[in-house]
C-alpha cells in the first residue's frame, strides 16, 4: 500500500489526545471528512463509534483507533460479501469498463487481461469498444500484441455494441473465454449512456444468455469526493457491481471507498497503483483499513 499522508495525520490525532471525549468525536467526524468521507457517511461511522465506546467504557484513544478500524472493516467485508466479482469456471465473462475520461480504463483493461490470464488461466479477449478515440483503439491493440492477447476492433467511430457482439462471437468460436470490453470516456447524459449501454446489453443477452455480465466503473482515486459522484451518475444509469480505483499510488486519501460502499453499496474491487501491467491486485478490507488508519 503506498504511503499517504491522510492515514499520517489519522495516526497523529490518535496519538495525540490523552483521553476519549465529546471533543475528539467531532474532530473525528471533521477529520473524516477531509479524508474524502461524505458527511453522512462520517457521521454515522462516528455515531457507532461513540456507541461502541459508551457500551464498552473506552476512555484510551489508542484503543478507540482500534475499534474505528474493526468497524470501517467491518463495513467494507459486509458489502463485498455480496458484490458480483465470481468468475464461473469454464463460462464466458463480459467484462464491462466504465468512466469518465482519464480515469485508466484501457491500461485497466489490459492489467485485467494479464491478471485473469495468468492468475486464473483464463483466455481473454479484450474488445476495444470505445469506438470515439482512435488512440484508445491503438493503445488496446499495442497492449493485446505486448501481452499476446487478441484483441476485437472496429474503425474508428464505429458502433461499440458490434465491437462487442464480434468479441462475443470470436470468444464462442474458441478464441477466448473471457471479454474485457473498454467503453468510451466520454461524460454521458444519462439519456445517451443508458441507450448505448442498453445496445451492448441485447449483444450479451442474446448473444450469450448464460454469461456472467458484470460492469465496473474505473475511477481515479485522487479525485476524492469527485468520484463518488461520478459513481452515483453511473450506477443510477446502469446498475454498477463494483467500482476499480486507479492512481492509489497518487496521494488518495481514501475515504471514498467507505462512501461508495456506505453510501451506494459499491464495493471496490480492485485497487491499482502504477502503471505496470502488475499494479493491480484484488481489494482487502483489512489491508486496505490498517493502511487508511496508519496502523502497523
């Protein structure tokens, strides 16, 4: 987990108060929100807190740090329990990445194919479905030939929905077993993004009935509190199953992940922090808190 400074000034406010107080909730409350928590979202965590405490007679900060960090994980393991992330072995998987531009849907595409091919022994595909930037197109064609994976593409303006129904196509013909699709990036009305997905909706659905559908939204995690409402724009367009953060390695605060988990159900299912083909790796709650917490 890269360093950040937000999980610093976490460790500091813990380590410098000498007893549990009223005082110290609502600077936490404060603190939490600068950490890219919404407001609600850290005024509940802090309400549970306080409940805990009371319950529980806690008056050492240091212990009070502890149970903040049973409870955030707790949040975070209780919403991935349900989340659509299963690959079903020996069935075809669609794949589809959303976003804004900038966000790292192609590179995340490719980090995707190499993990699911070399963890998984999967046979991706990677359809380049953002048929609006012709360099997205040649970015997705350079890291298919780099990684030895086919890659399914159209002109440059063509229909996204029959990138995808020729990957579809070229995936029952043998080629593959799992389609990674990139999608444009460009910043949809609801209207647009709702009918251009519903197009590769029918592909999937009559192409493939018995596929596992699942779309991710790709955010940049230094966005902050940004990503979260480009997650509320999408998920209330196309029903997400999870959202992939990108630039982890950038500064993130990360209290964004409590909102999209607290606030939209979402849960965060991989984290990537560079730009190697490597940097990427299934999110942990557990790992991921201690890290936000600065707890060694």
């Amino acid at each position: 987990m890269a360093a950040n400074n937000f999980a610093g000034r976490l460790k500091n406010f813990f380590g410098l108060r000498k007893t549990v107080s009223e005082e110290l909730f609502e600077d936490l409350s404060d603190l939490l929100v600068e950490g890219d928590f919404g407001a609600a979202e850290a005024m509940k965590t802090v309400d549970e807190l306080r409940e805990i405490c009371r319950k529980e007679k806690i008056t050492d900060p240091g212990e009070l740090r502890q149970k903040l960090a049973g409870l955030l994980e707790t949040q975070l393991t209780n919403n991935i329990a349900g989340s659509n992330t299963v690959l079903l072995p020996d069935a075809l998987a669609v794949i589809l990445l959303l976003g804004v531009n900038g966000v790292g849907k192609t590179t995340t595409a490719a980090k995707l194919a190499r993990l699911y091919r070399d963890r998984d022994k999967r046979k991706p595909i990677l359809a380049a479905a953002d048929t609006f930037r012709a360099a997205a197109i040649d970015q997705l064609k350079i890291h298919g030939e780099r990684l030895g994976v086919r890659v399914v593409a159209h002109q440059h303006g063509g229909d996204p929905a029959a990138v995808v129904y020729d990957a579809v196509e070229a995936a029952q013909a043998g080629a593959g077993d799992l389609i990674i699709a990139d999608t444009a990036g460009r910043m949809h009305t609801k209207a647009a993004l709702v009918e251009e997905l519903k197009k590769i909706d029918r592909v999937v659905e009559t192409k493939a009935s018995n596929t596992r559908y699942i779309k991710w939204l790709v955010l940049d995690s230094t966005t902050g509190r940004n990503a979260l409402a480009q997650a509320e724009t999408f998920n209330a367009a196309v029903s997400l199953d999870g959202v992939i953060l990108t630039k982890y390695d950038s500064g993130a605060k990360g209290g964004v992940v409590y909102s999209l988990m607290g606030e939209l159900k979402l849960p965060v299912v991989y984290l990537c922090e560079g730009e190697k083909y490597g940097d990427i790796r299934p999110f942990n709650p557990l790992t991921f808190t201690r890290a936000f917490l600065s707890l060694d």
